[in-house]
C-alpha cells in the first residue's frame, strides 16, 4: 500500500535537495514531519508541503489507513529542466550560468510486518 507525491521544476539543484531527502528516508511520516520542521534549510518546507500531499494521498487511496503507521519508502530528487543564463566577463567575453531545477517525489507505505 503506497501513494506517492510529486513537485516538478523546484528551483533548487538536485544535489541540495537530496542533502534533506536524506534526512527523511526510512523514516515514519510523524518523525519526518519534525526532523524538516527543525531542519533550516531553505528546501525542507517545500519538502515538507510534498511530503503532507504523500500522506494525504496515502489517506484517501485507503479509507481505513492509520495514519501513523506511514512510512517515507522512498524520498528522491531528479534533474529538472535547467535554465541557462550569460554572466558578461572580461574582453567581451560571457560566461554560462546554470540554473538548475529539480523534480522530488516522495513515496509513503506502510510498515513492512516482520
């Protein structure tokens, strides 16, 4: 049982994203939802509006869902499309800016019984 949440095109480099997804994976939804409250990267709200959609999706796929038994099964950051900015340089020259967006999707399950 897993329901899935996905922003595209966050502005935030994958890399800089991922070093918060990170923190959350594996982790049960109410324990995700205070390690991003006190995380002070600028991203880890953005992650914590996907993450809020995963569980609420989670919510209305299974009607008789306890909530607290959700888990972040998976939490990724892919390559968006990249903006491509010019920086003027010396000697009429220009140099290539990338802007770098990214796509994050985050999956949440139920706990696996051992």
């Amino acid at each position: 049982m897993e329901a899935r949440a996905m922003a595209r095109t966050v502005r935030i480099s994958p890399r800089k994203a991922d070093r918060v997804l990170r923190l959350i994976r594996n982790q049960s939804v109410n324990r995700a939802e205070e390690i991003l409250e006190f995380t002070d990267r600028p991203i880890a709200k953005e992650i914590k509006k996907i993450l809020h959609s995963a569980a609420a999706n989670a919510r209305q796929k299974f009607e008789g869902l306890d909530a607290d038994t959700l888990v972040v099964r998976m939490a990724v950051s892919g390559a968006g499309p990249t903006m491509k900015r010019l920086m003027p340089r010396a000697q009429r020259r220009a140099t290539r800016i990338l802007k770098r967006t990214s796509h994050i999707t985050i999956v949440v399950g139920t706990k696996k019984a051992k």
